[in-house]
C-alpha cells in the first residue's frame, strides 16, 4: 500500500527547492523532514554518502515510473536530475507538514550535496551516540566520528556544519 | 585452520574454516535446509526446492571472492589497511555474509508479516547475538579482534563503524553478493535460464573509487570492461522478476498462505528458542490438520485463484489511480465474487533503475551506468497490477475489470464528457 505522506512530502521538497536537487539531497532533505516530526517511518542507515534510506530509494523508482517526479541522469555523467512529473499535482500537503517542509528548505535548501551529506552524518551520529556518553564529550566524539566515515572532509568543514545544526536547534 | 569442502551447484565447491563449519552445524543455521528460497514457486517451476541453506554459504563464497579481487585492485592500501587488519575484515565479511538469512520466517519472504513488525534482518540479528551463534563467533576474537557485536553491526540501522559501511556494500548494496547468489541459484534450479550471467566477468571488472561527487568516499565500481556483464545481471533481474519472483500464480499461493498463516498463527513468537521451532514443515503440518480451511485447501489440492486481470507492466500515475478505482467498484458491484489485488510493489524482491558507476574506457573517469548504457538507460521500473479471484467467477471478473479499465481510459473519460 503507498504511503501519499511520503510520496507528498517528496512532490513539496523537489517543487519547492531553490536549487536544482540530485538523489543524495532529496535523500538527505527527506531525513531531516522526517526529523522534524513528519511520520514518514524511513528506516535510514550510513551509506555512501550518509543517511540513506533504501525504502526512499525504492520510492523514487517508483515515482519515476509512474510520472509523479522525473528522474533523469544528468549531462555530467555524475548524478541525477531529479524534478516533478506530469502527475505531480495532486499531492498537496496539509499545512501542518508544509510548514515543517518549508523550515527544512529554509534550513537547508541551498545546501551544497557536501554539506548535506556531513550535517546529515553529524545529525545521524550524535542520534546514535548522545546517550551513550556524557554530555560534554559528545560533540567531540562525534567529529570523530564523521570524521572517521567521511575522511576527505576536513575538521574545520565539519565543525562548521555542527555549528550550523547548533545554531538552527537541529541538534 | 582445516577447510572443509562442500559441494555446491552454483561455485562447484565452498570452504569453510572449522569455526564456520561449527556455525554451520548450530540448530539455527542447520534450520535454513527447511525454509525454501522462493517459497511455493515450486508448485509453478518443480526444481526450485532450494533452500536457504545453501543460499547463505553461497553468499559467502560470492562476498568473499568479490571482497578478494577488491584487495587485488588496491583496497587495503586506499583504505590505509594493515595486513592483520585485511585479514579480520575477511572474516567479519564472511560471517555476516554466512548469517544473513539466520532471521527468515518460513516461505521466506512470503510470511514475513507475521514477525511483530521487524525484517528478518533483525530477527538474523537477534540469532547473532545469542548462544550457541555469539560463543561461536566470539572464538575469532582473540586471533583476529572479532565479536557477535561486530557481525550485529552489519545488521543494526545504527551502525557507524566505517569499515562495516563499506563491507555491508559487498553483499547489500547495488550489485551485492546476495543478489549475484540468488539470481543465479534462482535460475539454476527453477531451469529458467533468463537468469544467468557472467557473474565472473562482473566480479573480475569490480574496483574501488573515489566518488566522482569529489568528497572523496570510496564506492565500489565497475571497469569499462564488465559493462556487458552489468547489463546482462540488470536484465537477468528483470526477467527473473517478471518469470518467477512476481509470477501469477506464486503470488496467489503466497497470499493463500499469508490468509492462513494470520488466522491459525497470528504471529510468529518473539523468543527466539520458539521462533526456531518454526519452518517450511512445521507450516505443512498445520496446512494438512486443516485442510478444511479455504486457504489451505487451495494451496493442498492446487487449485489457487487465478489471474482475471492484469495491468500493463509499466503504468502511471493515472492509470494506477484508474486501478485503485476498479478495486472499490469491483468490491461493491461484485460482492458475490472473491477478488484480491497484488501489486509489483508488494513483493519482495523489487526490480529498479541502478546507480552504480562504470569507468571509460578512454579517460578512466566514472560516470553513471545510465549515461554509459542504452539498455539500462530504457529499463523501468515494474508497477504492475493484478485481480485474482476463484477460476469459477474468473470470467465474470474479467470481463468487468476489462469493461471498467477501457470506459475509464483517460481518453475515453473525456471523451464521454465532450459527448
């Protein structure tokens, strides 16, 4: 049985987001829309490129095919091109999660893939081990943390997307 | 350590170390031999009784050579591994490759609803982190560092281990060691020859790259040279899904069975000594001692519903709607006639566009499959829709779904309305 939540909240984040979206972001603006309160019971876990639910994946393939959102590869090679559909109209959202949509977009809507996939992590990580250590380690553990999953990413980057999750009460 | 051999149709033969073997041997392993792969597609292709037994060691001969060539073309030393440390990997690779299925209900896929709201996967879990299973694998732990915690890791959502990331990609990510097994096994014993590919090519052609997204994460990939192999695992899947796991008639004895099972059963027991008891006999019993239910009647005597309708293999939105629409007309003008609806969604294996990457030929850059491939490129996903009812109102089904889905075609909707 389709779950319309999921598939509206998917329609309101590819409509209404100021920048063109690829499948890490919707995966990742996905994550934190369901964070932010809406049930959309995506069971998510660390992959590539952090928090990646591979329901929401099935998902997309679907809303693809039935052309509710439009996927296509794009020019690069790189990455996906990920719009709405011809079919995409019906899907509203009630105000109460449109608003919750809005906040993710405003929070994060104009985030490069690379901050979304590190504040993603960081948000992921400090889930996972905020209760398992005291309060004043946490933050340093988990830089460590997504540090250890994402190497590339240098410490100051990732400081940086903790502080902006710290500032928007994300975490 | 001693090896020991075992005979198998898909690799020819599988070792396993002494502690693997002693794994092997546990009740809750040797209680795979009793849950079969593709639950009632026997009664539609007679040679598929394999099982889940041979299925998980065949999974592990698969995550273990795929991990084997991975090391061949660089990954410990991208992954900055010591040898001690390529060596435990192995093993924690193997174990949880081994131990994947541990959790599965029996028929498989097909009675998974009754596991109290969990995946196999968790119940798998569950196997791991107890006796006789936990002691077992615990034995690694002084020469390689190994623990049950670490093989759970493979199947807990909150893992942050980063090493376990990239294993769990070997046999659960795009092209993983699980589907390259069951595909071909699948295939070998139903006889439906769709299913076959040169996984050897496939698996020889795998390397590790830097993510093209520039952030620098190592992603498994595929050389220039495995594409046609990649194309032919992604058609095998497609054929295989529509020729047996989405078949009509499996589908109709998987629903029989799921009626039954949630009148006589409930749910399975959530101690895992109870569920243990539970497998492909223990439910055959209970289909004989109550053959006068519908449900186990159909399933006993070969006379499941049947298919009145179909969609198309690939709709849209609009004609999905149209289906929704047909399945409450069809409930209230036909009341005297049992329908039930199955939806490719439904099932448990799902076929989908991939995203892995393949190395060009000239530049050696990645880029998608679907810029690199024309048959990928084209292929959909399958969003199918069914009826079935009893063969004595097929005809009267049929001939009303037909009516129903030609009157209510987008076209012919507007069309009246013009009129």
């Amino acid at each position: 049985m389709r779950n319309d939540l999921r598939v509206a909240v998917i329609v309101a984040l590819v409509r209404n987001a100021q920048t063109r979206l690829g499948k890490t972001q919707v995966q990742k603006l996905v994550y934190f829309a369901q964070d932010s309160g809406i049930p959309l019971n995506y069971e998510y876990e660390i992959y590539h490129y952090g928090p990646y639910s591979f329901e929401l994946s099935h998902d997309l393939g679907s809303l693809d095919s039935l052309g509710i959102v439009n996927v296509a590869s794009e020019p690069s090679g790189y990455g996906f091109d990920i719009s709405v559909g011809r079919f995409s109209e019906k899907f509203k959202l009630e105000t109460k999660y449109q608003k919750r949509v809005d906040k993710v977009l405003e929070q994060f809507g104009l985030n490069s893939a690379a901050q979304l996939e590190v504040k993603a992590t960081i948000h992921f990580v400090h889930s996972v081990i905020k209760s398992k250590i005291p309060a004043v380690k946490v933050k340093a553990e988990v830089v460590q943390k997504v540090l250890a999953l994402k190497p590339r990413y240098t410490e100051e980057f990732v400081r940086g997307c903790y502080a902006g999750l710290e500032e928007a009460h994300w975490i | 350590m001693q090896m020991k051999e075992v005979r198998d149709p898909v690799h020819g033969f599988i070792y396993l170390n002494e502690t693997e073997m002693k794994i092997v041997n546990t009740p809750v392993f040797q209680r795979l031999r009793y849950i079969r792969q593709l639950a009632f597609t026997h009664m539609v292709y007679p040679g598929a009784e394999h099982s889940r037994f041979a299925h998980s060691m065949g999974v592990m001969e698969f995550a273990t050579r795929m991990f084997d060539t991975l090391m061949m073309k660089d990954m410990a030393k991208k992954k900055n591994w010591s040898e001690a440390h390529v060596k435990r990997n192995r093993q924690l690779l193997r174990l949880a490759a081994l131990l994947h299925d541990t959790g599965h209900a029996p028929f498989s896929h097909a009675s998974e609803d009754l596991l109290h709201g969990v995946k196999h996967e968790e119940i798998s879990r569950r196997f791991i982190l107890s006796d006789p299973i936990r002691s077992l694998i615990n034995e690694f732990k002084k020469e390689l560092g190994i623990t049950a915690q670490d093989v759970a890791s493979f199947f807990s959502a909150k893992n942050i281990e980063p090493d376990i990331v990239l294993l769990k990609e070997i046999f659960a990510g795009e092209i993983d060691a699980d589907k390259l097994d069951y595909l071909y096994r699948d295939s070998l014993f139903t006889g439906v020859h769709y299913g076959r590919f040169d996984y050897q090519r496939l698996i020889q052609s795998l390397c590790l790259i830097e993510d093209p997204g520039g952030a620098g994460n190592l992603v498994i990939a595929i050389e220039h040279g495995g594409l046609h192999a990649l194309e032919a695992m992604v058609l095998a899947r497609y054929f295989m899904f529509t020729q047996v796991y989405f078949h009509k008639i499996r589908r109709a004895y998987d629903r029989h069975l799921l009626e039954f099972l949630k009148t006589y059963v409930g749910k399975y027991p959530s101690a895992l000594n109870e569920y243990m008891k539970w497998d492909d006999n223990v439910v055959f019993s209970l289909l004989r001692k109550n053959v006068k239910n519908d449900q186990a009647r159909r399933i006993l005597t070969r006379d499941p519903f049947v298919q009145a309708f179909t969609t198309p293999e690939h709709i849209d939105e609009e004609e999905r709607t149209r289906f929704s629409w047909l399945q409450e007309t069809l409930r209230r003008e036909l009341r005297n006639a049992k329908v039930f609806c199955d939806a490719a969604e439904g099932s448990p294996h799902k076929f989908e566009k991939i995203g892995t990457y393949v190395l060009s030929p000239s530049t050696g850059t990645p880029r998608l499959v679907q810029n690199e491939s024309g048959i990928i490129r084209s292929l959909r996903k399958i969003e199918q829709y069914r009826v079935f009812t009893p063969k004595e109102t097929k005809q009267e089904v049929h001939d009303f779904c037909t009516q129903f889905w030609k009157d209510h075609a987008a076209g012919a909707v507007s069309a009246a309305a013009v009129n």
